[in-house]
C-alpha cells in the first residue's frame, strides 16, 4: 500500500540576531535553480565567467549614486516623475535584503526596475519566473517601507526593451514561498539534489564546483556524465627556480628578472600558482597582487622540500571545512576511509607494475598476485596500525620490483669512469641516496604542493587530514589524497623523465649527505612533472577526457562532496 504524505509548507520566521539576511539575488537564483542558490550563499562558491563580468557592466551605470527615493508621505503631494539609482532595502520580517537598480516614483507609487543582460525572453509572461520573483520581492519591500507599488518592471540591456511585472497574488505567493523555502534550506543546512540532464547545467557558472552529472551518477543515475563540468586549462603554473630572479609587478603582469636568462613577463590572468624554488626574491606589489586575485604561491627548498604556501584570505566555504573537522574527529570514519585509500594505492601501485614491466610474464605474476593480497587485506584492516602494516608490506613490495620498470644500463659514464645507470634497490629519503630516489623525492614534493593548492581551492583544509597525523605544518590532507596519485603522477613522471633519456646521470650531484638534482636537472625533471600533470586521462567512471591537472582539482571536489554527505563513499582515480 502506497502512502502519499502531503507536504506542509511553512513560513521561515523572521531574522533575528546574527542570523544575515538573503540577498534578493540568491532568492532569483533559487527559484533558478535551488542548488546553484544554496552553493553561492551556503557555501560561499563563486566563478567568474564572462556572463558575469558583462553583468556588472550592465549595472555599473544604475550603480551611480543619485538623489535617494522621497519619502512615501512626500510622494503624495508631487505630480512629477522621480527617478531614484541602487536603494537598498531591507526587511527582517521577510529575511531579505534588496537592491533596487531603479525605482521610478509618479503620482504616489514606486515602480521597481531591473536591470538584465541579454535580450527580452519570448515567453508567455514576458520574463522567466526568477527575474519576475525578484521584482516582486523588492516589491514587497517597498510596500513594507510604506510605499504603494502596482507594477514592477524588468529592463533588458541587449535588446533595449522594457518588460512589465504584474503583481499578481499568484506571483507574490511564489515570492513569499521561494524566500521560506530558501530561508529554511540553508538554515538546515540541506543542500539541494543536482538538476538531472538540464540543459541549465552547460552555461551555468558553478557547473564545476555542483558537478550535477557526476553527483548523479556516483548516486546511481544510468545517465552518462557530460563533460561539462571539465573547463580548459587556461590558467598554468609558474615556476621559477633560477637562485638570481627576482619577480616584480608590472600593470597586470610579472616580471621574472634573471641575470643569466634575461627577463620574461607573464600575465597574471594566465598564472593558476607560483612555485618558488630556494631564494627566489619577490616583491611585496607583486605578492599581494597575487593574493589579490586568490592565486596562491608556494615555497620550495633549494632542494625541492615544500616549505609552505602564501595565498590571500581563502575560500569562505566554513560549511565544508565544518563538515572535514566533523569526519577527521570520527575514529570509525577515518579507518573507513583509510581503508579505501591504501587499497586505491596499492591499485594503483599494481597498475603501474602492469603496465611498465620489463622482465618475464613468470616474474610478474607473483609481484601482481602479492599486491592484490595486500589489497584485500587493507580492505578489511581492523585497526589504523594493522592498515599501516599492510600498506607498508606493499610499499616493499611494489619499491623491490620498481627497477625492473626502469630501462636497462646503458654505456653513459660519469665523471670517475665508471658505469653511470639508474641503479635502483630500495624507497629511501632524507636524504635521499641515489639519483631516483632523489627524483621520487621532489616528484612527491610538488605533488604534494599541487593537491595543497587544489584542497584550499574548494575550501578543504589541507592540514586537517583523516589518515595522517596532523602535525605543525604538515598538508595531512594533501599526503592522504596523494597516495593514490603517487604512482599514477609522481612515479610515472620518474619512469618516463629515466627512460626518455630526459635526465642523465650528468644531471646528479652526489655527496656525503646524500644525492640531488642539479639546478639543470631539476628543470629537466619539473618540465617533465608538470608535462604528466598537462596529459590528458580518461575519467574510468565518468568516461570523459580531462588534463591530470584537472583531475586533481576535481577530485578534491568529490572528496568534498563525500564529507559533506552527498556521496556515500569517497570515489578514487583508478585508471586500467
């Protein structure tokens, strides 16, 4: 027997204390589409694009300051027309705050003009449902402030044509439900379901912080995911690592001065992050223009080691940030997880195996059969130091048959006369001793700064982990999402900067203290990292091509997703 249970729809009870009022915009994008409302005012998301910037434009001219809005007793005595720009009103009873690009008053009622982009809609009523939503509300604020309105009015800058609002109580019963409905849904902290195959998704601005497709799918919709939430690269990295640059601002781009390579300019609209590698001078103009526009600069060691990051205030996304704190303090939550991403690891660590073998099918089968052992067994680790057991088991396992992925010596010497070949034997660090552990070593360095940038992006905290210990100044976040990308980024860039030729044993400097890269060899190796990070991957769950570089990012998306309690389990990278 099936129930239908009808829905009771209340009021949200008027705002009190440091509760802050709804923009009447959010409001406009609610009835838009709930999510996207939810997203901007819950979560503090925003995105630039150039619907937006071509927005502002439209508004700035209403923007101008101009004689306020006459009293609502004053307006009653004057015949004439009053044009009055940006009065903003506000109504704890309603929750709301508006405001007004143009209020027109004559005869003794207020007429609230919008201004919009783009051209006049051929629809029935003359205008889309939010845009009509969001006159009626600075309607009704008016009225509450004693005015007397009729009508409201949109005006549509592309095609310069004026449409009428009609009052109507139908539209003001949607206005007084979409602002309760919005009230409410933030305040229980509920974040709306993506909008399933809308054709809404494709322009909207926050299609790659919603992911709407991919949400869906992981939830189990038999839609394919479009790629739409993938935008192009247009943003890269810059390193510098010359010890005698200096990089200083110039209008809107950077100057990198280097008394060996000369001086090189880049824009600060093509720059995603700056790494910095030892003693790198930059200007104070240059850093705060930088935090400025939220594009974070991190700090490298001489050597490689990640020191630490500079970026500006961050994202204000407090909710999810709440939502990380909440998990990383639940012990059974942690292990869950940990669990996950150790067998994800040594998925992945056996995919590489696979895929880059040199020797005989009869010598890889029992390194492959023991790595998938060691997989299950972290699948079901009782206990966090059980996990690490396992997880340490496979490391040996995985590091003792990496120099079989290697290319054979080759006839190249060193300075002593001696054979010069990539030997390697065993995964060893601080510091490290051969040539590709030292390169593992800065490999695991940038990757490390990359998903640190790519976690504070999306308003994670990277150094509030739930596998590693959080430890002063330790990114523990970062160190858990990388572990499955340590053999699908960072190794496979060693494998391929070794096999290529693109480093040679030239490129080394050896000591008692161990061995590192040269200032030429660390070149030739962050070429080589940052070229893997530009490579293109197909997606193996959502089946769309998309740059690693990306991938990173999205992937701290979904992990977001998942503390937030919209994904059941945290979904990781496992490529074939």
């Amino acid at each position: 027997m099936t129930i239908n249970q009808l829905e009771l729809s209340l009021p949200a009870p008027p705002a009190s204390g440091d509760v802050p009022l709804v923009p009447a915009r959010m409001v406009n994008e609610f009835v838009y589409c709930p999510r996207l409302a939810y997203l901007m005012w819950a979560q503090a998301e925003w995105a630039e694009t150039g619907d937006t910037v071509e927005g502002r434009r439209v508004h700035a001219r209403v923007d101008r300051v101009s004689a306020p809005l006459p009293a609502p007793e004053a307006l009653e005595e004057r015949q004439e027309k009053t044009t009055s720009r940006a009065i903003t009103l506000s109504s704890e009873r309603l929750g709301v705050i508006a405001k007004i690009d143009i209020a027109e008053a004559q005869d003794g009622t207020v007429m609230p003009v919008d201004y919009k982009r783009g051209k006049r809609p051929h629809v029935a009523r003359g205008a889309y449902e939010p845009e009509r939503v969001q006159v009626c509300l600075q309607a009704l604020l008016l009225e509450e402030h004693g005015y007397r309105v009729e009508e409201g009015a949109i005006w549509y800058a592309e095609s310069r044509e004026r449409v009428r609002v009609a009052l109507d109580d139908q539209l003001r019963h949607a206005t007084h439900d979409a602002v309760s409905r919005l009230r409410l849904t933030v305040a229980h902290g509920r974040i709306p379901p993506p909008l399933r195959d809308s054709p809404k998704c494709p322009r909207c601005a926050l299609v790659s912080v919603c992911l709407p497709d991919e949400v869906s799918a992981l939830g189990g919709s038999d839609l394919a995911p479009r790629p739409i939430a993938v935008p192009a690269d247009e943003a890269l990295p810059l390193v510098v690592q010359s010890q005698r640059a200096r990089i200083t601002k110039t209008g809107d781009t950077l100057k990198i001065a280097d008394e060996e390579q000369g001086a090189t300019t880049v824009r600060l609209i093509e720059v995603s992050d700056v790494a910095l590698f030892g003693n790198v001078a930059i200007t104070t103009p240059a850093l705060a223009a930088l935090m400025e526009r939220e594009i974070p600069v991190a700090f490298h060691s001489h050597g490689g080691w990640f020191r630490g990051i500079a970026h500006g205030i961050g994202h204000r996304n407090v909710e999810v940030r709440t939502a990380q704190y909440r998990v990383s303090f639940d012990e059974a939550a942690c292990l869950r997880f940990a669990r996950d991403l150790i067998a994800a690891k040594i998925v992945n660590q056996r995919t590489i195996l696979r895929r880059n073998w040199r020797g005989t099918k009869e010598e890889r089968k029992p390194v492959l059969d023991r790595l998938d052992r060691e997989r299950r067994s972290a699948a079901r680790a009782p206990t966090l130091a059980t996990l690490l057991g396992f997880e340490g088991d496979a490391a040996a396992t995985y590091f003792r048959a990496f120099a079989g992925l290697l290319a054979p010596p080759s006839a190249e010497k060193d300075e002593t006369g001696d054979m010069a070949p990539f030997r390697f034997e065993a995964r060893n660090r601080r510091p490290p001793t051969d040539p590709v552990n030292a390169m593992l070593s800065l490999g695991y360095a940038m990757l490390t700064r990359h998903l640190t940038v790519a976690l504070a992006s999306v308003g994670l905290d990277p150094y509030r982990g739930l596998f590693h210990t959080p430890r002063h100044g330790r990114p523990a976040l970062a160190l858990d999402l990388m572990e499955p990308f340590r053999p699908v980024i960072a190794d496979s860039a060693v494998l391929t900067a070794v096999n290529t030729g693109e480093v040679s044993a030239a490129d080394f400097v050896s000591g008692a203290t161990g061995t590192a890269l040269s200032a030429t060899g660390r070149r030739r190796f962050v070429t080589a990292f940052e070229r893997r990070l530009s490579q293109e991957t197909t997606h193996p769950l959502f089946g769309y091509r998309l740059s690693v570089r990306r991938l990173l990012v999205m992937q701290a998306r979904l992990l977001s997703r998942y503390l937030l309690g919209e994904l059941p389990a945290y979904p990781h990278y496992l490529p074939r």
